[in-house]
C-alpha cells in the first residue's frame, strides 16, 4: 500500500457515513474503483491547436495559424479511440475556428455520444473583448458548432479561464447568447487567470439568471486552493497526487470533480517554437509523452460522464444562491 492509499484509508476511518455536506450522483456505469465513491465525474476536452494556447500569442500570429501544421484531428481521434476504450462519454469544447475547418471530426465527436460545448471563436481570452463582441462571438460559435454538429450548445468555456473578476458580465452576456452554463472559472492563485475565493463547486453568478458556473476542480487543503482538475498541473504532478486530491473532493466533500485537458497534450511530436521563454517552455511540455499513459490510469480510477448529464441532469447544478466554497 503507498502512501496515497494510506492517506485515502486514514480519511475514511475519520468520515462517517452522512457527513457529505453536497449531493451525491448515482454513476450511469460500473467504472470499477472510481465508482466506490458513489460520484461521477466531468470528464472534459478543450479541443484546440497546440498552437494556438494563450502563451503563444506573442509569438504566433493568428494569420499564420492556416499555414502552421495541423495536428488535432489525429490527436483528436486518439482521444475518442481512448474513451471507447474506458466506455466513458465526455464534454468537447471547442472552438468554432477549429469547428469549421474540422466539420467531419466535431461530427465525429457528437456521434459517439459526446456533449459538444463551445471554447470561443478564436480562443481571444475574455478581458480583451468588449461585452458586446464578446456576445456576438460566444453566439456565432454556438450556432456554427450547432450547424455542424446537429445536436443543442449548451456550455461554454472561456479561453484560458478568462472570466474573472475584471470580466463579471460575462457571465449575463453568455446567458443572453443562449448557454446553460459556463465552466471559466479557475478558484485558484495564477499569474495569467484565476478567481481564489470564488466557490469551489457549481454556482449561480450574480447577475444570471439560469446560467450556473462550474469551476475547474480545486482541493482545499489549510484554507488554499489548490488545483487538482486536470490541464498542466496533471502533467506536472505525480499522478498519485493528483488521484489522491481528486478523492478527496469525491468523499470529503461529496462532489463531482471537473476534470480538463487538450489534444496537444498527448502529442510530444507536436513542432515546437524554439523562441518560447522557459516558464512557457517548461509549462507546455514537460511530460507530454506520460500525458496519455496518465489518462489511462485516471479514466480507470473514477467514474466519468459529460457535463450536461454530471450536472444539468444529475442534481449537482447551483441553487439560486452562490454556494459557499
């Protein structure tokens, strides 16, 4: 037994039976161990370019993004053949740029039962667009990724979790380009996004109506959040870490976790840019050749379905207040 499973151990001796404070969903499936939490988790794609993340902006123009290689079908389909694979459904955000030089692939995804939610346009974080742009943009996208795929949009995610506290309209703005909900927010301490005291779980924003916001996950550990929901972090932390934080906000505090990450994250072939700083550098592709073998073991290990049917469907939605974190 490692020290991981000690932990686990330790904290179910000291919770009792009843002491979740959260509701807790009934899994659509067996998954194996990740089931014995009685929680099914949000399993998420943010199905973008590897060259077209935020930290490359200042490097590659988006001209240039036609004339640049391509890689994310191909890691697209590797992603849907791994699912398949583990009998798990999850949520794709992608962009409409993306949608609309891929349709075969967005077909693809909707196909095999996966829930198609919208990443923006052009991935333009939130806070360099005005209200009104933003709207227009969160709306085109919505209708181009319903063209294509046949099926309703009902989520949104923000490029680079760029709601946040310089950007609170966006949230009615996402609301009055027709979304259901939003999961843009990052309750954690970043150099580049990121809302600390923002609530850990799904809530309804001041300001919406329906839409509620479902936050990336977060452990919390001597009153700090600390990100346990996919993304960088999951390369760069030992997975026995990050198995361990997503449990502990499954039994402890009886929630589904949101769990993200990107097509170029299982790609360490991908062309690299030599003129990237080495904070860039180090963040975008340290461990990409474990990514894959590390999803595996996270897909084995909890039970995973979409967002819509984890939290629109399963009573894990916000009430009509912000929930306390």
């Amino acid at each position: 037994m490692d020290q991981v499973d000690r932990l686990e151990r330790r904290e179910a001796i000291i919770l009792k039976p009843g002491s979740f404070s959260g509701p807790v969903a009934t899994p659509a499936h067996d998954h194996g161990a990740g089931a014995r939490s009685g929680v099914v988790n949000a399993m998420t794609v943010d199905v973008e370019e590897y060259f077209q993340v935020s930290a490359f902006a200042n490097i590659v123009r988006r001209a240039d993004w036609d004339r640049l290689d391509s890689r994310v079908e191909d890691n697209v389909s590797r992603i849907l053949d791994l699912f398949a694979a583990h009998d798990v459904h999850g949520t794709f955000f992608t962009l409409g740029w993306i949608a609309q030089r891929h349709p075969a692939m967005v077909r693809r995804i909707a196909a095999a039962g996966h829930e198609i939610a919208s990443h923006g346009f052009q991935h333009v974080r939130v806070h360099d667009q005005t209200p009104a742009v933003f709207r227009e943009d969160a709306a085109t996208t919505r209708k181009i990724l319903e063209d294509i795929a046949g099926i309703p949009v009902r989520g949104y995610r923000a490029a680079s979790f760029s709601i946040t506290r310089r950007t609170p309209w966006a949230f009615a703005e996402l609301e009055a380009a027709g979304y259901a909900y939003s999961s843009s927010v990052y309750p954690i301490r970043h150099d580049h996004y990121g809302i600390p005291d923002a609530p850990r779980f799904a809530y309804r924003p001041e300001g919406a109506g329906h839409l509620i916001e479902i936050p990336i996950s977060t452990v919390n550990l001597f009153g700090r959040n600390l990100p346990c929901g996919g993304g960088g972090y999951f390369r760069l932390l030992p997975y026995g870490v990050s198995r361990w934080a997503m449990r502990r906000v499954n039994r402890r505090d009886g929630q589904p976790c949101m769990f993200y990450f990107h097509p170029w994250e299982i790609d360490p072939q991908q062309p690299r840019f030599g003129s990237v700083g080495l904070k860039t550098r180090f963040r975008h592709y340290t461990n990409l050749r474990r990514m894959e073998a590390r999803l595996r073991a996270v897909l084995a290990d909890f039970a995973w379905d979409r967002v819509d049917r984890v939290f629109l469907e399963a009573g894990h939605g916000a009430g009509p207040n912000r929930e306390e974190s």
